[in-house]
C-alpha cells in the first residue's frame, strides 16, 4: 500500500507572532517553526496503517530550504522517503497554491492513498486537502476519526481496493463511509497517540531520500493577505448592584446568556 502524508512546517504555538512592515504576514525570519499537529496525526495513522498492510510512507511538503527539517523529522518517525517543493513564495501560499504545488509532485506516484491534517495551525482554512483530492482527480472526505483498509471482498488482507472511515460530525455524531482507492482522507487530531522519533530512527533518516521538485510554472495565488494584526489583550470591570442574592442571579444570567460560560 502506497501512502502520501502531507505535511506542513508551522510557526511554533508558543512564538509571539512579529509582522512584516506592509502586514501581509509574520517575520518568517523571527519565527521558530515546527511540524503542523494535525499532520503529525496524519503521519502517525500512515504509519501504523503501513505496519499492518505493509507498503510504503512518502512524506510531501512545499515550502522554503527549511521545510526539510520537518520532512527530516517524518523520516525519523519512519517515514520511508520525501517530496519536497522547494520555493521562498511558498511562505505564505494559500490553499489553492499549496494544493496545486504538491498536485504536481505527486501526480506521478499514484498513490493508493493521501492523508493530510484537517487544517494548519497557522492559516487554518482546512481547504488544501480538498482541493488536492481535486487537483489529483480522487474522491476525498474529511475529519476522519479512524480507517479500516479493506479488499473487494471486504475483508482486510491480499491487497487494499476500498477503505471504511468514520467520519466526525456536529453535535457528537458520527459518520460511516466506504471509499474506493486511491482516496484522500483529512485527519482530525487525536485520532491515535503519536510516536517519537527514535536514536535509531534519527540516525536512519540522514540516509533517507528528499527529492526536490521544482514549482510549476504560472500558478497564481487565488487569495491575498490585505493586512495582519495581532489581537490586543483588555478586560474591563462591571459591578453589579443590588442585594446578594440579586446580584448573585443577575451574575448567573449574564455568564449563561452573554458570556455563555454555563
């Protein structure tokens, strides 16, 4: 079984974000970065899908030289090889540019299946992996909380044809789906418990493939970042008047009804 995993390099969480003078991102060169959570799920699911069905798990980004510490991470983790998009405009790309950058690294691997995060944790749109399964001519369904890999008989040996996901939906319920193969699946977090790369794991990575691949020629950004800002902290007093027990109703009423705290 072929696996792709796309994997995004994501500001860290605990970075206070700093702007670019005309606002229309971050200082990329102030940031730290690490991998996107809900692809380190998505990672982690290739993987253990990998161990029970056997085959091979490619790692693919689009990015600047740096991405590659985080397809060096994937590698460690036991990823089999990498993909990588090389470009500096690919700092910022929407999801049409990202979908379409990675559509054309991996138009020739023919994968049997392609698994991304639900969302990034920077844009967060939760579109690339959409409009990849489009660009790639897949079907695709999003925020799945687990995978069975079946055959045309249904059962799960000698070969995958189709896969049984469950998907998530509002209000705490849940969706069934069969799917044929090749499929693109958007991981929601928490779907299983990550692994950390190893000694062994590191040091077999060094060794591990990158392939570069060069930007396709033309593509234009469907989007565009007018301006940034970054959200400014204030709290502000109110008393309540009236006798305790008035002002403890008129407390309750306010934290259900306008801060919905209850």
């Amino acid at each position: 079984m072929k696996i792709a995993v796309c994997i995004k390099q994501v500001p860290t969480r605990e970075w206070q974000p700093r702007l670019r003078d005309d606002r229309s991102w971050v200082r990329d060169e102030d940031a730290s970065h690490e991998m996107n959570e809900p692809d380190a799920y998505a990672l982690e699911e290739a993987l253990r899908l990998r161990e029970k069905h056997g085959g091979e798990v490619v790692v693919c980004s689009a990015g600047p030289a740096r991405v590659q510490q985080v397809l060096r991470e994937a590698l460690a983790r036991g990823a089999d090889r990498a993909l990588h998009v090389e470009d500096d405009s690919l700092v910022s790309a929407d999801a049409s540019i990202g979908a379409g950058a990675l559509a054309g690294a991996m138009a020739d691997e023919q994968f049997d299946l392609v698994l991304t995060g639900l969302q990034s944790d920077d844009q967060g749109h939760g579109q690339t992996g959409v409009v990849l399964a489009e660009r790639l001519g897949i079907p695709h369904s999003t925020i799945i909380m687990e995978i069975q890999v079946q055959t045309s008989d249904g059962s799960a040996t000698d070969g995958p044809a189709r896969v049984r996901v469950k998907r998530e939906l509002e209000g705490g319920w849940f969706q069934w789906l069969t799917m044929p193969l090749p499929a693109l699946l958007t991981i929601q977090s928490g779907i299983n418990q990550l692994r950390y790369a190893t000694l062994k794991g590191i040091m077999a990575a060094k060794k591990k493939e990158i392939r570069k691949v060069a930007l396709p020629a033309g593509m234009q950004p469907s989007q565009q970042i007018l301006s940034l800002a970054v959200p400014t902290r204030s709290k502000q007093t109110q008393m309540i008047a009236g006798s305790p027990s008035d002002a403890a109703r008129e407390l309750v009423r306010r934290l259900r009804d306008e801060a919905r705290a209850l």
